[in-house]
C-alpha cells in the first residue's frame, strides 16, 4: 500500500504535535527494534522517531531501509525526525487508519 499525497499530509498533520518516542542510536535498526517498533505501531499507528548524533545512519539511509525491508511507511523525514505510520493489526487501535479511510 503506498500512501497518497493527501493521506500522507493527513498524517503529517496528526504527528505535528508528537514527540519523539523512539530513538535510533549506536546500534542503529536492528530486528529488536524493528520488532519494538511494530508493537508500538500497533496501538498508535503514526509515531515520531529520533536519530541521534551517534547513530550510524543518516536520516535518509534510515528512511530508506524502513521502506524497503519492512512494511512501515515513512510519512515524513525533518532533519533527524521521521515519522512513521503501519495500519494496525487490531481493529481497535484503527482510529487513524478509519480517518485515512474517509479522505
């Protein structure tokens, strides 16, 4: 599923108030937080991610790798933010995916 410009300024605007809650660091993506990640994404569905000075990867090598090795959809990448967005897998987590579905 790719996300439509529309969808995509949708989510932008719900995240506009989020703080980070993840950070990539040292270790930079690795399956245990890839696997951290989904868990979070399964009860929110749209969260900011941080990278920090010491991580590994630039913002758009990260961009790049959750895009192609996994089923997480980067909405949006402002300098060392991204924000990312999974439908969840529980119907009732689904408050931002029945919103999207509405555009």
């Amino acid at each position: 599923m790719t996300l439509t410009g529309k969808e995509k300024r949708f989510l932008r605007a719900q995240a506009h108030s989020m703080r980070p809650l993840f950070q990539i660091g040292k270790d930079g993506i690795n399956p245990v937080w890839i696997e951290q990640v989904k868990n979070a994404l399964n009860k929110r569905e749209l969260i900011k991610v941080n990278l920090l000075q010491s991580s590994p990867l630039e913002a758009d090598e990260a961009h790049e790798y959750l895009e192609n090795k996994t089923d997480i959809h980067v909405v949006q990448e402002i300098g060392h933010i991204l924000v990312l967005y999974r439908q969840s897998e529980n119907k009732e987590n689904r408050a931002i995916s029945n919103s999207l579905k509405e555009l």
